[in-house]
C-alpha cells in the first residue's frame, strides 16, 4: 500500500503528464501512459542522463551493463536494470523490455526498495505500456482491471490511486477501438474530480483532454473541437496565457486543426506558442525547437516552400547545443530534403536524406520506427527526383522491414504502401 502512495504521490505532483501530445507525428495523439519523467528511474548515474538527453542509446546500454557488474548496491542494481527496460522501450525493443520488468515485479528485492520507481504498481503500468506498443491490448486490459479491483476493495472509489488507475483503463479500451466505452468511463471519472476538485481543477481538466482525444476517435469533431476549447478557455481564466497548461493545450488545439485541413489557425497557434516558449525557455530549448519544426510541417503542407526553409535552417543552427544525431535536428533535416526536391535541389535532397538514413540505422537499427520513416521519405525524394527504381528498391525494403515487425505502426505501413502505389503507377 505504501509503495502504491509513493507512485501516486509523484502523479498527483504532475497530473498534466499523463497526457501527451507527439510533436513529430502528422496525427494528433493523446495517451496516457509512463513516458514521462515521473516514471523514469532515478539512479545516481549522471552519464546515463547524459547519454538519454543526447539519445546515444546503445552507449547507455553499455554503460548499464558496466555498472551493473560493478555495482554492489542491491537497491543501485534494481534500478539500473529498471533504466536498462527504459533504453529497451526507446529503442523499440519491446520484448527485451517486457522481460526485465516482469523479472523486476517478480523481485522479492522489491519489497525492500524506497525507490517509487520500483513499487509494484509502477512496474504493472509500465509492463501494461509495453504491452500497448506490442499490440497486446487485452493482456494489459485483464491487468489494469485487476489492478482497478484491487484499489477499489482497498480504497474509496474516489481516491486518486483508483481514479488514475480508471484512466489507464480507460485508455486500454480506446487501444481496442471500444471508444464508447471508454467515453463512458471518462465521464463517471470526470464527474468524480468534479466533485473532489471543481471544474477548473487540473485532474478535470486533463479528463476533458482525454474525452476530446476519445471524440477526435469517434469522429466527431465538432465535440471535440467544443472541448479542447472550453479547457483552453479555463486554464487561460484561471492561470495565464502562457502558463505551462494552458500552452499545451494550444498545442493540442494546433494539431486537431491541422489534422482537420485548417491550416491557417493551426499556423496561428504554434506560433502563438513558438513565440511564448522562445521567450520563457530560450530559441535553444528543445520544447520551443519542437513547435518550430511544427510550423515548417504546415507551412510545407501549405506548400510554402522558402519560408519553411528558413525555419529548417534555424532549427538546424542549434545542432551543437542539441546534438548532431537528435531526432530533432534528423527530423528537421528530412524534411529538408523533401523541401529541397520541391524547390528542384535534387542531389542536395539525396545527399541529406541517405545521409539521415544513415545515422538512423546506426542509432536505432533497420527496423525502428524512426528509421523506417526516414526511409520512406528516402523513396518520397528519389521518386520526386525522378529515380523510380530506386524508389522501388527503397520502398520494397522498407515494406519487408515493416513485415518483420508485429507491432508496426499502422499508419507507417498504410503510408509505405501508398508510396509504392505511387512508385509502380510511376514505373507504368
């Protein structure tokens, strides 16, 4: 019981955590789930910070690996593999990840340790987080409703320990598309913060974040968008406009509307945002590089070529500050080399992207989603260059790579065929 305070304790302190927007990604993504730094193990390695902040992942392994046959400290040992689950998950290594954190909750040790990062509530979650990226939805559904049982015979219905535990759960029956379920179940939590917190109390309000992700799900849009607004509204009455809450959710508002085709407002709200994080936090600050690289993605849908050039280059001038190889600058210069071939720069766009495909394989292997996406944007410019058997060679890889991935993402296999589609009509 103490250990289950203990977590809950650091996501009472940062409730806003639990919801998430994707800043490379096309698609508005809402989740909740233990990708944040509540969740990350705390251990006195500061080299390891260091190797995550820059995303030299299989340095970090090494390095785990070393101190964990050094380390004497049965507590330091515990975390140190708990921080070797957590390389595994950046890497996409799902499995590995999934056996060191059964391994750990299946630990008597664990019991000892004054580490939250370690209480068995801790491990379940995120042992029911990577069973989400593997596609076993129904494995950490059975889980989190135990876990849900378990709280409620334990504690009030309203205690935060089973609200947020519901949220889990909640979110398990939108990975299985049972959305009306899972609308449902948002609503009776809302209702219970409601009633603990007010409406403009934060654990609403992030509610409401997560109903208008499950409306964006069920299509209608026009919930949604009433939604995400009337927080917006709230956190901007009650804190500030450029309290950290309130920006986020203009980042959220953002990308439902670029999602939805309006571009024009969604251009207006990340730069409103741009513009307050490179005030509050600095032009280097990755939190205000992400928005701008937010902007170049709408600008190049708006096919404002030059002027999201301009933006690539300066998030590029901060690639000593960031790091050469962070999937920032990597994003940023892909989409670069797709801008470069539509203003007919066509062996400048070849040379940047194999160069980026490159580092990507290096860094994370041929078959990681980062690399993969870099690799249909390989075949987008050599098409766009006019190399269509190159094209094809790339784009037929990709799709044999993505075929020896269980957990491929959906949207990047239905994006890699379409690209073939477009490389065989071309091909005649």
């Amino acid at each position: 019981m103490n250990n289950i305070k203990r977590f809950f304790s650091a996501v009472r302190k940062s409730p806003d955590r639990l919801i998430q927007v994707h800043p490379h990604s096309s698609s508005l993504s809402i989740v909740v789930g233990p990708e944040d730094s509540i969740f990350e193990t705390k251990i006195t390695l500061d080299k390891v910070d260091e190797y995550f902040e820059k995303e030299q992942f299989q340095a970090a392994l090494e390095y785990l690996q070393e101190s964990l046959d050094q380390s004497e400290d049965l507590e330091q040992q515990l975390q140190i593999k708990c921080k070797q689950a957590l390389v595994y998950k950046k890497l996409e290594k799902y499995h590995q990840a999934l056996e060191i954190f059964s391994s750990l909750l299946h630990s008597e040790a664990i019991n000892n340790s004054s580490s939250s990062e370690l209480s068995p509530l801790t491990l379940k979650i995120q042992i029911i987080d990577v069973q989400r990226q593997l596609k076993r939805y129904e494995d950490g559904l059975l889980l989190i409703t135990e876990e849900v049982n378990s709280l409620t015979d334990e504690l009030n219905s309203a205690a935060p320990e089973v609200i947020n535990t519901l949220k889990w759960r909640a979110c398990l029956l939108k990975d299985l598309k049972r959305y009306e379920e899972a609308l449902a179940l948002l609503f009776t939590i809302l209702k219970t913060e409601e009633g603990s917190h007010g409406e403009t109390g934060s654990q609403p309000l992030a509610t409401k974040l997560l109903i208008f992700a499950t409306y964006c799900d069920l299509g209608r849009m026009s919930d949604a968008e009433e939604m995400v607004n009337q927080v917006l509204q709230t956190q901007e009455e009650t804190l500030r406009y450029d309290h950290t809450e309130a920006v986020k959710t203009r980042l959220h508002l953002a990308h439902f509307q670029k999602r939805r085709g309006d571009y024009a407002n969604a251009l207006e709200n990340f730069e409103r945002v741009f513009k307050i994080r490179r005030r509050r936090m600095g032009p280097e600050s990755l939190e205000t590089l992400m928005v701008e690289n937010e902007i170049v993605n709408v600008l190049l849908d708006q096919c404002e070529y030059p002027e999201a050039l301009e933006f690539c280059e300066d998030i590029l001038n901060f690639r000593k500050a960031v790091g050469e190889a962070h999937s920032l600058m990597l994003t940023t210069e892909q989409t670069m080399a797709i801008l470069l071939t539509r203003i007919g720069s066509y062996d400048s766009a070849s040379k940047l992207i194999a160069k980026v495909c490159a580092t990507k394989i290096e860094i994370f292997g041929p078959q990681h989603s980062e690399t993969i996406g870099a690799e249909q944007k390989m075949a987008q410019v050599l098409l766009e260059s006019g190399k269509v058997q190159e094209a094809h060679q790339v784009i037929t890889e990709v799709l044999e790579n993505l075929g020896k991935i269980p957990h491929a993402k959906e949207e990047q296999v239905h994006v890699a065929k379409q690209c073939l589609a477009m490389v065989l009509n071309a091909m005649g």
